[in-house]
C-alpha cells in the first residue's frame, strides 16, 4: 500500500494496516469460498483454466468466510459449469436481451447475466433424482477473464485450439 499523507510523504501506519488486512483476507479459509485456495493458489488455478479452457468465471460473494472480517469471497467457476446450451432468448431476460452459449447479453452484446450450472456437468451424482440446476447470475457478481479476439464474442478460446486442429 502506498497511501500517502497531506505532506505527501508515505502514511505509514494506513499502509500497515491495509497490508495487514491483505495479508489475513488472501488466507485460504478468507479469500476462497470453499477454503481451499490460498489468494496466490487461486490466481493460479484462474490461470491454468484460461489457459486450458480459455475462459475463468470468478463469482464474487459479498459476505465473510472464515475468520475474515471483510465482506468478500471469491467462488472460481469453471467454463464447463456455464450453461451453454442456452441458445436463445431468455424468458426472463429484459428487452433486447439475449443468450448466447449461457451469457445474457443487450443489445450492444455487453454481459447482464451469466446462466450458471449449480454443479459441474461431470460430478458424480449419487442417484437419478439429483439433477443440475441451473441459476441466473447477474454481470456485477462475475469476473469473466478471457482473451476477446473477434467482438463479440461471448466466450473464451482454449489457447492451445490451433494446435489441436491439425
């Protein structure tokens, strides 16, 4: 941190304490809502599924987790849990509003809602009845990092598609 004071030296004291509160809120029982992933473990695991999937959806949860006292937790989400099947227009979209491959879009093609399976498409289920539900998510609670080579574009591309190709 790099606050500094009126006299435009270094607050010293503010910047301790915002390290501080850093460094309690990036443990893994804070940061990640399944209190698995420390905040380093989990820019990487945001990595590794952009590069393999070409896209990560981070959901933001505004509450504490753990012993953390700031109102913020981050849920990774795989490409694989965004419903892509959805197609068309919602019926609970505004007007002008669209889906394309599980993103709600307006009229200009920006994000109002990502449509989010409640579970992975390849967990287990331990009878028939259990199916997947699908929930509506709005733009502002998701993160959605990929690489946007041709607007517009929706979802993100494995980065390693070329070479799979041929």
């Amino acid at each position: 941190a790099q606050v500094m004071n009126t006299r435009g030296d270094m607050h010293t004291r503010v910047n301790d304490d915002i390290e501080t509160a850093w460094d309690e809120w990036a443990k893994a029982d804070s940061c990640h809502t399944g209190g698995a992933l420390h905040f380093s473990d989990f820019e990487r695991a945001c990595m590794a599924e952009v590069f393999t999937a070409g896209e990560v959806f981070i959901r933001k949860h505004f509450r504490t987790f753990g012993g953390s006292k700031i109102p913020l937790g981050l849920e990774l989400i795989e490409a694989e849990r965004i419903a892509d099947e959805f197609m068309s227009p919602a019926a609970n979209a505004g007007a002008g509003a669209n889906v394309r491959l599980g993103v709600e879009v307006d009229e200009f093609g920006r994000a109002v809602a990502y449509w989010i399976r409640e579970r992975h498409p390849g967990e287990l289920r331990m009878n028939a009845e259990q199916t997947v539900r699908v929930v509506r998510v709005p733009a502002d609670q998701i993160i959605h990092i990929r690489v946007v080579d041709r607007w517009p574009m929706t979802r993100g591309e494995p980065w390693l598609h070329a070479v799979l190709r041929k």
